[in-house]
C-alpha cells in the first residue's frame, strides 16, 4: 500500500474534520498536561540547580585555568625577558673579557718586543764595548810591536842602541804619523 491508498482509507472510515485529525483526544491531552508538569517541575525543582551549579562551577573552573595561564604567561615573559637580559650580560662580559685579554696580549706584545729590544741593544753596547777594548788592546799591542821593530830597525840603520828616552820619543812620533795617516 502506498500512501495515496492510505490517505482514501482514513477519509473513508469517518468523516472527521481537519481539527480533529491534529488534536489528539482530550483525555489524552490533558493526560500529556500533567505529565508535562510533573517532569517541568522535577526539572526546575531538582535538575536544573544541579545543572546551573555544575555549569557555574565548571565556569569558575574555566576562569581559573584562564587566570593561571595568563599568570604562568607572565611568568614566562619575565622568563624569557630575565633570560635575555642574563645573555645580554654575558654576551657583555665575554666581549669585555675578550677585550681585556686582547689589550693585555697587545701589552705582553709590547713589553717583550721592549724588551728585546733593550737587550740587544745592551749585547750592541757591550759588543761594541768588546770591540773598543779589542781595538784599544790590539792596537796597544800594534804600537808595542811597531815601536820595537822601529827601535831594532833603528838600531840596525844607526848602529848604535838608543837610550830609553831616545826610545819612547822615537816611539811617540812614529804613532802619531801613523794617527795621522
């Protein structure tokens, strides 16, 4: 059966009007009324305070977890504000230690290149100090030498021996003809 053939039937087992087909009997109504009331007032006696604590303490619980999040948010903004001012100081404090040893190297530099440079000037003096004495010996012992083969030379071209004075005058001027030339 379809629904068409359905519809026939209904009309044809009664005429009932349209407002009869959509209310239900009133016994039946007036039994659905009450039954309404009793579960409303069930409701609104006993479910409904139950349900608005549930739904304030679970609001309360939400505004709770809300307030800890902002408040464990700022702790980490200062956190990490805290942190990046630590960095910031030790990025500072290596910088200036580096710049410290850096400026002591540079004056460790300069003090030994100081004072290499005194020492060998200190070797240059007393090279040259050794030099001096070695040219003073040599040539005291240059004039000693050149004074007696000039004075056995002399001896030889004159035939005779000089006295000592005769000697170192004839010494003294031949050094300074030597100092001359």
């Amino acid at each position: 059966m379809d629904y068409s053939s359905l519809l026939i039937l209904a009309v044809e087992e009664g005429e009932a009007s349209s407002a009869e087909l959509l209310l239900p009997a009133w016994p039946e109504l007036v039994a659905g009324i009450i039954a309404f009331a009793i579960v409303y007032f069930f409701v609104w006696r006993w479910v409904w305070p139950n349900m608005s604590k549930t739904m304030e303490a679970r609001q309360a619980a939400i505004a709770g977890e809300v307030t800890a999040a902002e408040k464990a948010k700022e702790e980490a903004e200062s956190l990490v504000s805290d942190y990046k001012a630590r960095l910031a100081d030790a990025k500072t404090e290596g910088n200036s230690i580096v710049e410290e040893a850096r400026q002591t190297a540079e004056q460790m530099r300069t003090d030994i290149i100081a004072k290499a440079e005194a020492d060998a000037e200190q070797i240059r003096a007393k090279a040259r100090e050794d030099a001096a004495g070695e040219k003073a010996r040599a040539l005291a012992d240059a004039k000693s030498q050149v004074g007696s083969i000039s004075v056995d030379l002399a001896e030889k071209i004159v035939g005779e021996s000089l006295d000592a004075q005769a000697h170192q005058d004839l010494i003294n001027r031949y050094l300074s003809d030597l100092e001359k030339l």
